[in-house]
C-alpha cells in the first residue's frame, strides 16, 4: 500500500502516485520510488462531464436520504425496450404491475414508510431553510438511530424529523433557531423543543450551546456589510467570550449586537431595526446587549 511506503532517500511518507507516468514519487525531495504502477482507474477516458455520465456504469452513490439507502432498483416508466422501441400492449401490461409491485415492496413495513416519510420533510424543511446536504445526512442518521432505540412510538414523525434537523444544525455548527425551524415545520415551536430534550436525554447527547460566532457569517451576509466589519465583530465577540459575558445571554443577540457596533466603528453604519429584522431579536435586546458591551469592554461608540 501507499502510506506503508516510505521514501529511502528523505525518510518521508509524503508519496505521489503520478498515473500519467505510472510513477509513485516522494514529494519532498523527488525521487522516484516506484515505476510502472498499475492505474486502478476506469479503462476509459473522459474529456467532460457529459462523456463522464454517458461513460460510467456504476449507480448513484448510497445516502442516508433515501429510506432504503439508495441501493434498491427502478424500472423504468418508459415503455420502451433495450433498443428503444416501443413495448407490445401485453408486455406493457407486465411492465406496468411489475413496477407497481416494485414500489410497494420497497416500503413494505410500516417502519419502512414511517422513514420515507420522515425523510421526506426532512428533505422540506431542509429545502425552505437552504441547509447544505451535510445536514440533511446528518439528520437523517439520527432519525434513524431514533428508530432504531424505538423513540418515535407515541411521537408525531413531523416533529421527530424537525427536531433531528434542529439537532443536525447545531451538531454541524450551522445554526437554526427553533422560531426558524417551526415557521416551516407543521407542528408547533413548543412540540419540536420537547422532542429535541427527549432525543438528547435518550441517547446521551451533550451538545454544547449554540456558538455567538456561528451566527456572524450569515447575519453580516444578508445586512450587506463589508469583510471589515465581520472581522471587527468577531474581534469584539471573542474579547466577549475571553472575559465571560455571555452568561445567560442570547447568542443571537450578542451576535447582532456586536455587528451593530462594528457598523458604527467601521462607518458603516447600520440601525437597530436592520439589524433586528435579520437576526430576529427585538431592537430592545439589540440596545441593552449594545450597553453591556460598550460598558464591559470599554468601547467608545458615538450614536
């Protein structure tokens, strides 16, 4: 194997296979320690995406996304033959009940259909939150370990599946408030924060709270303002979090407030109610974690 190779010259474990010349090179000093390797690629080549697809003969890859993984077969809903030609009426028939019955075997049990519905809004809420497929795995692993420890008997699937999600965001630090996730989820915010205390009590997660940071990103992306401002920011948030004053605070409300300051120091300047409207906070909150920042860090703001 590759990483059990080792270069003779330098010692080092960095090696290059270089298939254009079949060679297996040390990428520190150059020296080439093994020639004529066989390339384990496809025998064919592709020039661009399109002969790619035409050209592979493998299958999608598997997910987490699909109750059965993605590993089951389809038939085809054109009626046509391997040579594209049209299916005689009593062929068509067949073809017609074998698909039939191949749907339904693929959910066959109601855990099956309790999945591919759960994953089914997953893949919805994921949708009108523009989360990134990482979440969207990652929440359908947990729904199923939920399934697996037998956590969904006397549960709505609707609020399991948001509070994974929920679970999912905060797991791959890319923050969702409940308020977010409840504005499209079809149960309600109170229900959705239940589930997600009883999945984390039943499989012993610990997941530390929400990160200040997290929310910068996207807050400062949708008010419009400059790389400067983001950076102030954050320079202001972490001299927040070295001396301790986000106790018992709003992550979303320290986050906004710091944005707001940094505004006002970059001369870029924006007011509370902006800022209100994008992190979802009150522009009272704004101005009292606004006042507890400027006392405690002893920022000169003029407003």
């Amino acid at each position: 194997m590759l990483r059990e190779k080792i270069c003779p010259e330098c010692k080092s474990k960095s090696l290059v296979q270089d298939y254009d010349r079949a060679e297996i090179v040390c990428s520190n000093c150059g020296l080439v320690i093994e020639e004529g390797i066989l390339d384990m690629g496809p025998e064919w080549r592709a020039f661009d995406s399109e002969q790619r697809d035409e050209r592979e003969r493998t299958g999608a890859p598997m997910t987490y996304m699909i109750h059965d993984k993605g590993l089951s077969t389809e038939i085809d809903w054109r009626n046509k033959d391997i040579h594209g030609r049209d299916l005689p009426p009593r062929r068509r028939a067949q073809v017609y009940r074998m698909r039939k019955w191949q749907s339904r075997m693929k959910v066959s049990s109601s855990a099956a259909r309790n999945l591919a519905f759960a994953l089914t809004e997953i893949v919805r809420l994921s949708s009108h939150l523009k989360l990134p497929k990482n979440i969207r795995e990652a929440a359908a692993v947990l729904y199923r370990r939920c399934l697996e420890e037998d956590l969904i008997r006397g549960r709505s699937i609707e609020g399991m599946a948001s509070a994974c999600l929920y679970a999912a965001c905060r797991q791959c630090r890319v923050p969702r408030t409940l308020d977010e996730i409840s504005e499209h989820a079809r149960v309600e915010k109170k229900e959705i924060a239940k589930d997600y205390r009883y999945i984390m009590r039943e499989l012993g997660f610990n997941l530390p709270p929400t990160n200040p940071m997290d929310y910068l990103p996207r807050f400062a992306s949708q008010l419009g303002v400059s790389p400067a401002v983001q950076r102030k920011a954050t320079e202001i948030l972490q001299e927040a979090i070295d001396k301790e004053l986000l106790s018992g605070r709003s992550p979303k409300g320290i986050a906004a407030a710091s944005l707001y300051i940094a505004s006002i120091l970059e001369d870029e300047r924006k007011t509370q109610r902006e800022v209100s409207d994008v992190a979802n906070v009150t522009e009272v909150t704004i101005r009292n974690r606004y006042k507890e920042l400027q006392d405690e860090l002893g920022l000169q703001v003029e407003i």
